[in-house]
C-alpha cells in the first residue's frame, strides 16, 4: 500500500524534532511492512493545500496527517470527502482525536501503528456542512481560546499555562447569553455560559474525548450561567475528567440539533475542533454515521473488527 504524510512542521512536538530523521525512519517502518510512504513537511500556513493535494493522488492507499488538532481536523474533512482512509499522528498539545483513536502519543511509535493498523469506517460531524471529529462549542470555551491566543508564549507548556490564565481573566466577567435548541421538533430556550456538541458522546474519567467511534450520536452539553467560583471549579472538573457528573452541565445524545443564538453580533466566534471560526446565527450540527474512514492501531482494530 501507498501512503502520503503530511507533517505540519508548525506542530509542536515536530517543532523540536529533526523531521528529515523523522521521515527516514517512516520509511523504514513502512517499508518493513511492504508499504511505500511519501513524507511532505509542510508549513501549517498552507496545510489545506497540501492535504487535498496528497489526497487526490493517483495510486493513494492512505493519507496520514501530523499535527495538533487543527491539522488533524483539516485533514478528517479532506480524508471525508476524498473517501481516503486517515492515518493520525499527534504531534500538537491535547490531541484529542489521537486519544479517541488510541493512537500512541510518541510520533515514531503512532507510525509505527498506522505501519501495522486496520482501515475502519467511524462517525464524523458537520456544523452547517463544515466537518469535525472533535467538537464544536460556543460561550466560555471560545472565549477562553481566543483570550489565549492573544497571548505570546512558546511550546506545549507555554501554551497550557496560557490556558490558565486565560481562565483566570474568563472568571472575571463569565459568558451569560440566549440559545434556542432544538432537537427532534423539540425547542427549548436557555440562558446558558456555554454550549459543546461533541462528535460521539465524551466518555468520563478522562479529558474530554470519545470512548466510542460509531455510536451515530452527537454529545451535547450545556453549562448553565456560571458564577466566577463555579467556572473555576468546572475547569478544574474537565481537566481532572470529573466535569460529565457535575450539577452545572446538562447532557444529552441526539443525531442532530440546531442551535439559534436571537442576540448574535458580529464578531463572535465558536470553537471547530480546537480552532476559532466565525459563529453563525444558526448552526445546525449532526453526525454521519461510520462516513469517515481511518486506519486503527492495531489494538484497537483488533477490538473493533
């Protein structure tokens, strides 16, 4: 089988490795499986590009992306609509689709894995057509990224103490607004701090991510308004991956659902899988059922299949 990688050399992890070494030893591990790999680092600038590019070549039995979550995201929804199979290799801060994956976190060793993995069908997600694996949030999350990403700081553990400090300056004056949802004909209407819909429900006892990768269901979960105290508190539940039993948060599962916001203004931003968009008026989000096709480490295909 021929695979392509894209590496996006703006990731983390890849900033402070030598990735022509990197490359190298990929092509031995996939070569010793009778696999070819063509290896592409690319500046996460033109990331988009480059994904699509390796996903409309002729003889492509595999694409396999390397990056935080934005990159992974771009290329779940290249993968999706090239009908690719995807390889991931974490190689940003949370790497949250690699976890749900189970996909190891040390880049050489997530090689390894796709090298000897198994192509499965799993869900993926749209917010008003534009997919994600992860999540889609507004309110206090999207706050939080976008005071961080204000803010200067270098590498992994820059970037994570940015966090917090962007959760002490949230705490100050929390998100307070309107949202209508709706789901199955049914419409409710809500003062809320924040809203995620997660692609598959979040499993509990971790960070936030999937434990299950076909379930056909979004995760939806709603913060009530929120108290300085009690978003301190709740941040400290997700980390510790305790947030789903908490009384602030309200939950459910459904295939789809369509949130209205009846005082947007310009300017305000939702969360697609760890990356600011634009937020519009009305989103409406659901899952595709087993639409995106990614290649499991072996455990785990083992498992499933």
């Amino acid at each position: 089988m021929h695979f392509i990688a894209v590496l996006n050399r703006g990731g983390g992890t890849l900033r402070t490795m030598d990735v022509g070494a990197l490359c190298e030893q990929a092509r031995g591990i996939f070569g010793a499986q009778g696999h070819t790999i063509d290896c592409r680092v690319v500046s996460g600038k033109h990331i988009g590009m480059h994904l699509r590019q390796a996903a409309s070549s002729r003889g492509i039995d595999g694409l396999i992306a390397a990056g935080g979550d934005g990159t992974i995201s771009a290329a779940a929804a290249v993968a999706f609509g090239a009908g690719v199979p995807l390889g991931v290799v974490p190689a940003g801060t949370m790497n949250l689709f690699a976890r749900a994956l189970q996909v190891p976190l040390s880049v050489p060793d997530a090689f390894k894995a796709i090298a000897i993995g198994h192509v499965e069908a799993v869900d993926i997600a749209s917010a008003n057509g534009r997919p994600f694996v992860h999540h889609f949030s507004v309110g206090l999350h999207a706050q939080l990224v976008r005071t961080r990403n204000g803010m200067s700081f270098k590498g992994r553990v820059g970037k994570m103490l940015a966090g917090l400090r962007s959760i002490a300056i949230a705490a100050a004056d929390p998100p307070n607004f309107e949202a209508e949802l709706r789901t199955l004909g049914r419409l409710e209407r809500r003062r809320v701090s924040g809203i995620a819909i997660s692609n598959n429900p979040f499993g509990q006892g971790h960070i936030p991510h999937a434990d299950e990768l076909d379930s056909g269901l979004l995760g939806v979960y709603v913060a009530e308004p929120l108290s300085a105290a009690a978003l301190v508190r709740l941040w400290s539940d997700v980390l510790l991956g305790r947030w789903l039993s908490s009384d602030m948060v309200t939950q459910r599962t459904t295939p789809q659902i369509t949130l209205h916001f009846p005082r947007h203004r310009r300017g305000l931003r939702a969360v697609l899988d760890g990356e600011l968009i634009r937020l519009e008026r009305t989103v409406t989000l659901q899952v595709h059922p087993r639409a995106l096709k990614v290649i499991l480490p072996q455990t785990l295909a083992g498992k499933e299949g």
